[in-house]
C-alpha cells in the first residue's frame, strides 16, 4: 500500500489561510490597543482620585472629629504633594447634632478640558 505524499507537510494554501488569520487578529489588535489604553488610563484617574478622598476623609475625621478639637469649618480646599495635578474642595455642614456631611470634590485637567468627580462622606463629632 503506497502513502499518497500530498497529504504530508504544509500546503500552499494552508500557509495563505494562516498568514490571512494573523494579519486579521494583528489588525485587530492595533484597533483594540487605543481604546485599552485609554480604559486603563481613566481607571488609574479613577483610582487616584479615590485614593485623595480617602486621605481627605480621614485627615478631616481625624482634625475635626475629636469633640475637644478645632471648630468644624465650612469649607477646605487644598492638594497632596503626592498627587500632582488633582485639587479638591470640600464643604462640611452640620446635619444633626454632632454629625457632619462632606461633600468632596476632586478637580483634575485632562487634555486640557478640567474634570471633577463628587464624594461624600458623614462623621460624628465624638
């Protein structure tokens, strides 16, 4: 019984099927590739951002939130040296009897349009 040769080995038109296939899923990945980027570049703002307000939540519970501390103002603004480019103000009312709301807000430029995003957060005046 003799081997039919012709089914052995790679074949023209296999090496064309495959070549075809790559420059698809190659094509597809440079079109792909710009929006991943921009994805992950909104997450690491999105991430940054709620790093800042959980340190200003905490340093305003930790100033404030003492009864024999400082008076509770009505608003804060500043920025952390850590995180260049990210301002954020904060206004601290009184909803009840020894428990306050902040109301935070978080400014950032991205590509030269300025963009904000609100927090909150309540603490009780011990």
């Amino acid at each position: 019984m003799a081997r039919d040769k012709s089914r052995y080995g790679l074949t023209l038109i296999t090496v064309l099927v495959s070549l075809c296939l790559l420059a698809t899923g190659i094509a597809t990945l440079f079109r792909v590739l710009p929006v991943l980027n921009n994805l992950s570049r909104r997450s690491r703002t999105y991430v940054s951002c709620s790093q800042l307000a959980d340190r200003v939540f905490q340093k305003v519970e930790e100033k404030y939130a003492a009864s024999g501390g400082p008076e509770v103002p009505d608003y804060l603004e500043g920025a952390e040296p850590d995180l260049p480019g990210y301002t954020y103000r904060a206004w601290l009312r009184e909803e009840k009897e020894g428990l306050y709301r902040v109301d935070l807000e978080i400014y950032w430029q991205r590509g030269g349009k300025v963009e904000k995003r609100s927090f909150y957060y309540s603490f009780r005046r011990r």
